[in-house]
C-alpha cells in the first residue's frame, strides 16, 4: 500500500505547469489536484505514474468566479467550497445540494471539482452537473487552450477527451435562472459512498408547463448524459406525477445500464427510474 | 545512462532523490529528508516520530489517520508530505495542554468513545475540527460529519454521545 517512485514537480504558474507537463506527460506524467482519487489508485499501484505535476501552488488556478454569465471553476478550488452558495440563484443552491453527497469532509476539503471532471468516475456527482448543464471544460497545453463542450467531453469510464499534456484549468457552469427548479437524487448502499444511480433534473414553469426541461443521469452507465426521451415526455407537459412517472419511464428505458457482480442491469434501470421520479418531485415542490 | 536517469527517462525505474523539507507539527519543526512518494502519515510516523496518527486503510477509506493541516481535517494518507512543507499540522499529541487533556479527550473517557483506541486519534481530530469551525453543530450534521470515519469496536454509539458532550461543553464554556 505504498506509492511506487515518482518524480515531483512543483509548478506556480499555468504557463510552468503546461511546459512541465509537455516534457514529462510522454513519459506517464501526470496532474495532482487533490490526490483523493490518484494516490489511493497509486496506493494499490494500480497506477505507477514517474512524474506528478503538483497543481496545488499554482495561484491562478484557484479562482471561482462569475464571468459573462458562467460560474468559472478553477483546477485548484475544493469540493468543500461549494457548500456554501458560490453563485447567486439556483445553481448556486444546486450545487450546495448535490456537494453534500460527495465522499465526506475531510475528502471534500482536497478533492476538487476539476480533478472529479478529469477523473470521470460514472459516479460522480461533478461529472452528472456538467452533463446535465452543459458544462464547458477549458484545457491547456503547450499547443494552446481549447474549449470542450460537455456533451464531448465524457468518452467511457474514467476516459475523457482530455489529451497527453493537457491541464484541464477550469470548468464553467451557466448561471440558472432565477425561475429554475432542479432537484437531485442519489441511491448508494453507505453515507459518502459512490452512488449506484443519480439523477438530476432542472426545468422552469410556463404557463403551468414545463420548459426546458434537462433529465440527466449517472452512475448506471458508463458516462453521464442527457436523456432526450425523458425530456421530451416532459416538454409543455403540466408537472403531475403522470407526467413525471412517463419521463421516469422513459428514461428507465432508454439507458444502457452497467452490470457488475454487485449491481445487476436491470436493478440499475430500476434504480433510475427511481431516482428520476424523485429527483422530478424534489424539483416540482 | 546518467544524464537520462536524471531527466527520470530511463524505462523501469524512477531516479527518485530524497528531498529536503520542514514540516511544522504542534508548532514545533521537524526537518526531514523523504523520497517524495512518502506519504504525510508516513512521515510523521516515521521521521517526526509521532505515531499517534494511526494508519489503517492507507487509501483515505477508514478516516484513521485524519490529522488538521492549515485549519481543515485531511486524510494523511492520501497527501504526500512534501505537499505539507510550510503549512501547520496539528496531530493528535498536540492536543492536550501538558497533562490537561482537551474537552474531547475528557468526553471520550466519561462516555467510552473507544475500546481498542486505534481509530481514536483520527475521530479526535475530525472532531476538534468541526467543532472549531462550528461549535453549533446540530446532532443530525454531527452525525454525517462522523460518518467519514471508521471504529470496529464501539459500534459508534459512545463516540457521537462523547462529542456531542463535548460540543455542549465547549459551547457552556464560551
Ligand atoms: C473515501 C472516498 C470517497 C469518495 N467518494 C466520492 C463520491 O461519493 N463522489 C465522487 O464524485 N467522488 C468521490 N471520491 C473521489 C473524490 O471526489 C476526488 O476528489 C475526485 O474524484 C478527484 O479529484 P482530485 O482533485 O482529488 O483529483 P486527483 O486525485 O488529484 O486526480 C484524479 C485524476 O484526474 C487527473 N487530474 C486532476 N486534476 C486535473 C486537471 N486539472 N487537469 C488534468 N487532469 C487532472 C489526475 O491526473 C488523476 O488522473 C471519494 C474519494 C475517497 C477517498
Ligand atoms: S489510513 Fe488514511 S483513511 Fe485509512
Ligand atoms: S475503538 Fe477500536 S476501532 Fe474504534
């Protein structure tokens, strides 16, 4: 249960950080961020890599900011940050919500948004955020910075878009309406544990109707995303628990569930059907 | 292969130097010279010499080797020590005042917050934490701060009364 040798670099700017990882990301280098997901992968040696890049004294990656109506998320800010209203209206309280069922305190207080979204856990809280709100996903290399739409983003398990020697500095997250309502749900078996099935809904009211409707799960399959049948069985619909129980439904079978030996396919799609009924119920009251 | 080796390029193995580095623990500093794949706890175990930060799990599961670095409680186990030059460390051992045991301490023993004693330092420090940082703590929050940790004896009924006695009495004492 000890990390295998690596060499440590200690970057302070963006641009010393990009130039380190340009000369060693060929040769298994990799971003520290928070260390909650790396080291214990490096404890069991599941990963070996020589070089870490320590992003943590870097300055300008810890900023947190609303920018031409996007809450911009730098590499280096925690979970723990969001448990407090960082952005004004709902998405701030969005994310005051969903942080709560992230691992737990003293994990929340190194591990950070950034490193969830590079990471790419099925499970994780961030990774289902950015899917349903359509996150922007800003990377840098030695080649330049490029700006990766959620719905690019995510490619497999633990697999992203995110190339050799790109640092993923910041996340931006579009500021919600003041009329948005979202709810969450999330199943796991322990408290803080990784969730077998989460949803997360948004929609606003007009005219007693639901408009733009957002119905995004993870956990059940392999990357987050959107599911478009259950958001077009809740398009102009009046939010009653039929309309709701029709969207569940949809989205139960439109998924292509994970089956492991713990969590059979068929518990997972009906967990989301689950999820994505309450969660639609959290966000109607 | 020297000048390669030293750039870390050669396959199969990693030139790791030691480095050189002042950890602050309890307020007192300890230099200390570690490979950097040594992780914190490691480190404070084995070169500051205070082994009252536990380890169990060794990957940020257990909550055994929770230590307050900078005012938040970590997971020692999961940073790697050079990552905590320059920033303050509490552990366990600076807890009590000379022989006078702090609050928790005290409500640990009167409640029987442990058996064994191995998760003991890593609840105490969760704990002192989130009391320093919330002395209002509800019972149900308390509960889910708690929750990050693990204890094979007690069954943790004796550990949230121990804190939730201690919160009571630091909050009398303000
Ligand atoms: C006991 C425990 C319970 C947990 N429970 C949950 C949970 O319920 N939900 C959940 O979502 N997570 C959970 N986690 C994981 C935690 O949220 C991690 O913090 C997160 O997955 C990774 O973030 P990090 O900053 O710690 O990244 P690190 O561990 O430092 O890095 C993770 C990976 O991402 C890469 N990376 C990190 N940052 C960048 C960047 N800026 N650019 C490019 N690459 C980068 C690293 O190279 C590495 O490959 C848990 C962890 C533990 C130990
Ligand atoms: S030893 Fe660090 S959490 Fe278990
Ligand atoms: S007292 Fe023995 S593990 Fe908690």
């Amino acid at each position: 249960m000890k990390p295998a040798p690596f060499q440590y670099h200690a970057p302070r700017t963006i641009e010393e950080a990009v130039a380190t990882l340009a000369r060693v990301a060929p040769d298994d280098g990799r971003v520290l961020a928070g260390g909650q997901s790396l080291v214990p992968t490096m404890a069991f040696r599941l990963a070996r890599p020589r070089h870490l890049v320590d992003i943590n004294g870097v300055a300008a990656l810890s900023r947190l900011v609303v920018e031409n109506g996007k809450l911009c998320i730098g590499a280096t800010v925690r979970h723990a940050a969001f448990e407090r209203p960082v952005a004004k209206g709902p998405l701030g309280e969005l994310l005051r919500e969903v942080v709560r069922h992230i691992a737990h305190k003293p994990i929340r207080a190194r591990g950070t948004f950034c490193g969830s979204i590079a990471h790419a856990d099925p499970a994780s809280e961030w990774c289902l955020v950015a899917a349903a709100l359509g996150a922007e996903m800003v990377a840098r290399s030695a080649r330049g910075e490029r700006v990766i739409p959620a719905k690019d983003f995510f490619s497999g398990i633990m697999t992203t878009a995110l190339q050799e020697g790109e640092l993923l500095t910041e996340v931006r997250l579009p500021l919600l309406s003041a009329d948005t309502r979202f709810g969450f749900c999330e199943f796991n078996r322990r408290a803080g544990d990784f969730a077998i099935a989460m949803a997360l809904v948004t929609f606003r009211l007009k005219n007693s109707a639901i408009i733009e409707p957002r119905v995004a799960i993870s956990g059940a399959e392999a990357t987050p995303r959107r599911i478009a049948q259950a958001e077009t069985a809740l398009d102009s619909h009046a939010p009653d628990a039929k309309t709701f129980a029709a969207a569940a439904d949809a989205a139960a079978k439109a998924i292509d569930p994970l089956d492991d030996e713990n969590t059979s396919a068929d518990y997972r799609r009906g967990l989301v059907r689950t999820v994505v009924l309450r969660a639609l119920e959290r966000a109607a009251t | 292969m020297g000048e390669r080796a030293a750039e870390g390029l050669v396959t199969g193995f990693v030139m790791t130097e030691k480095l050189a580095f002042t950890l602050n623990v309890n307020g007192r500093d300890f230099p200390v010279r570690v490979e950097p794949r040594r992780t914190l706890a490691d480190t404070i175990r084995e070169e500051c010499k205070l082994t009252g930060t536990h380890l169990g799990c060794e990957h940020g599961v257990c909550g055994a080797c929770t230590i307050i670095i900078d005012g938040e409680a970590v997971r020692s186990c999961l940073m790697f020590a050079v990552q905590a030059a320059g920033k303050r460390i509490r552990t366990v051992e600076g807890l009590a005042n000379g022989n006078e045991l702090h609050p928790l301490q005290r409500a640990f023993i009167a409640h029987h917050g442990l058996q064994c004693g191995f998760c003991t330092p890593g609840f105490l420090m969760l704990a002192v934490n989130t009391l320093e940082q919330q002395p209002d703590i509800g019972d149900e929050e308390l509960l889910d701060v708690l929750a990050s940790n693990l204890c094979r004896c007690t069954g943790y009924g004796n550990i949230v009364k121990a804190v939730k006695a201690a919160r009571d009495e630091m909050r009398a004492g303000k």
